[in-house]
C-alpha cells in the first residue's frame, strides 16, 4: 500500500482522500486486471510451447488456443479437436513418453491395445500409419509457468 501523509488542514487532507480512494479503486480492479493479464500472458506462452514441442499441426492447434476472460475469472482453452492427444500422446508411443499427469484427464494409452502394430487413419485423401505419439504437454507447461508468474503480476498490478 502506498504511504499516504497529510498535514492537518483541509486541502492536504483532501489531497490524501484522493490518493485513497485512487489506490481503493485500483484495489477494487486488481483482480479483474491481474486475470486479463495471467489470460493473455497464459495464451502467448500456451502457443509458443505449442510450436516448441514440434507437434504436427496444420495451424488449428496453435490458432485454436483461446483465452477467455470474465470478471475476475479466466481461462486458456485449447480448442482445437486433437488437442487432448497431443497434450497427453497416444498408443504406445504415449506410454513410452507419458504427459506429467495423465490423471488429470483420466488418459489412458493404447485402449484399442494396438501395440507395436498400430493403427491405420484416412486424413486429408491418404491412408496412414501410427504407433501414436509421445505427450507434448503444451498446456501443462503453461499452468505450471502462469503460477510463477502470479506473484510478480499481482505485484505490479497493484503498483
């Protein structure tokens, strides 16, 4: 809280009034401010870990983290409809290179029990062929990033 003196007259302590009340309304906005900005720090770092971790990606994944803001609530979404697989891997690829904590989506790899045979898909007019792939926890970074980064933010939000 900033040091706020006064002498005792009128204008001086009308003069600390303001300096009050200015620093109330900035306590008042800080958690909706300190959210706006974990929400936009949080996208920036999701998209950059996103395009690190090398996955195959033709821009829906990247362009489909999304940060939505609502008050003093917020969160980073990560929209795009293979998204959960690259964050949490696939098949025996997967459970060779497992994400942090699988249980936090109650992931589990290689359900259909391929094995080392895979699996074959159609994408995009082709046959292909996959083991799976290994967990590329864009996301997960990002959390455990965006909680460091809550203290020093909350600090200069309120300076």
């Amino acid at each position: 809280m900033p040091r706020i003196s006064f002498s005792l007259n009128s204008k001086s302590i009308d003069t600390a009034l303001k300096q009050l009340k200015s620093y109330q309304t900035k306590v008042h906005n800080a958690g909706e401010n300190l959210t706006s900005e974990l929400v936009d720090r949080g996208v920036e770092i999701a998209k950059n870990e996103a395009m690190y971790m090398n996955a195959y990606d033709s821009g829906e994944l990247v362009s489909g983290i999304i940060g939505k803001k609502n008050g003093e609530r917020g969160s980073v979404q990560a929209t795009a409809p293979h998204s959960a697989y690259v964050e949490f891997g696939t098949g025996v690829r997967g459970a060779q290179s497992p994400h942090p904590e699988p249980g936090l989506a109650g992931w589990k790899y290689d359900v259909n029990e391929h094995g080392e045979e895979g699996w074959w898909y159609w994408k995009n007019g082709e046959w292909h062929w996959t083991a799976g792939m290994q967990s590329r926890p864009y996301m997960y970074n990002t959390a455990k990033q965006l909680k460091q980064l809550v203290e020093p933010l909350a600090k200069e939000v309120l300076k």
